[in-house]
C-alpha cells in the first residue's frame, strides 16, 4: 500500500482526467458544499402565510442565517439535497429516510434570541394547516414572547431586522 501517495513519482506522467469525469468531481463538490452550506450556514425560504403581513408578504422570499442562534444538526441525516421535507412533483413521498434517527442537538450560535426578532420554525406536528399546505415546512414570525420561544419552539435563525 502506497502511504505516500501525494508525492510525484519520478518519471511517470500525471494522468489526465477526461471530461466526463471533471464534471462528475464539480458536480459532487458543488452538491456536497451547497448541503453544508444550506444546513450550517444560511437558507432561503419563502413566506407561506400572511400572519407578518405588516412586514413581510406572502411568498416574498427571504434569506436566514442559521448561525445566529445555532445551526440544528439534523436528526435525519440521509435526505435527498436540495429539498425540504416531500420530494419535488409528489405529495407524501418523504424526501428523508429515517434509517438513521440523531437525537435533537443545536450547535452555538452568536447572538442571544431579542424582542422583535424573526424566527423561523417548524409547524407544530399534527397541525391540519401543515397538512394542507404541504409547500413549506417552515414559518416566519416575530418573536413576542420568550415563554412562548423556551416552551418548545424551535429556533431556526434570524435575519436581524
């Protein structure tokens, strides 16, 4: 086994990778990167409801930062990129497996949650209006209340207004 394989090998040429496999490499990597980023970083959503009609309207989009308040880790982690919760053009079809079941854990973020800030969570589960709207699996809000955020609400991020 070669245990110095980074080093050149004198006299033998560096083989050339053929195109097919350049874009494949690319592909994985900006699929790989896009993932991490999506899941640690930061996270596009759009607003599903009117309940912040005052200061954000249905389906203007919005951009959060996970690393505000702590990334979640997430407890499936075998899922389909790129999607949410239903794989695209079906219904039910979970775009997850749970073959893999983490327990819920948050990294640390850098700033503490504050009045008035935007948060972004999940939809209580069982909830007859997650059911039908099956779009979005995340809701934008103000946060009044911290009793209502440490009673079990699930902090996503926020974009500081």
């Amino acid at each position: 086994m070669n245990l110095v394989f980074w080093k050149k090998k004198d006299g033998q040429p560096k083989k050339k990778k053929s195109a097919v496999r350049e874009w494949l490499d690319a592909a994985i990597f900006a699929i790989i990167a896009a993932t991490l980023i999506r899941t640690f970083i930061f996270e596009a959503y759009t607003i599903p409801t009117p309940s912040m009609e005052k200061t954000l309207l249905v389906n203007d989009f919005l951009f959060v930062s996970k690393v505000s308040y702590g990334p979640r880790i997430p407890m499936t982690p075998l899922a389909v990129p790129f999607t949410h919760h239903t794989l695209p053009f079906t219904k039910f079809t979970k775009a997850y497996s749970e073959a893999v079941h983490w327990k819920y854990r948050r990294l640390p973020g850098f700033s503490d949650l504050k009045r008035n800030d935007v948060v972004v969570f999940n939809f209580p589960e069982g909830d007859t209006v997650a059911l039908e709207i099956q779009e979005s699996g995340f809701t934008p809000t103000k946060c009044a209340r911290t009793a209502a955020i440490s009673s079990g609400t699930h902090i996503m991020s926020s974009p500081g207004l």
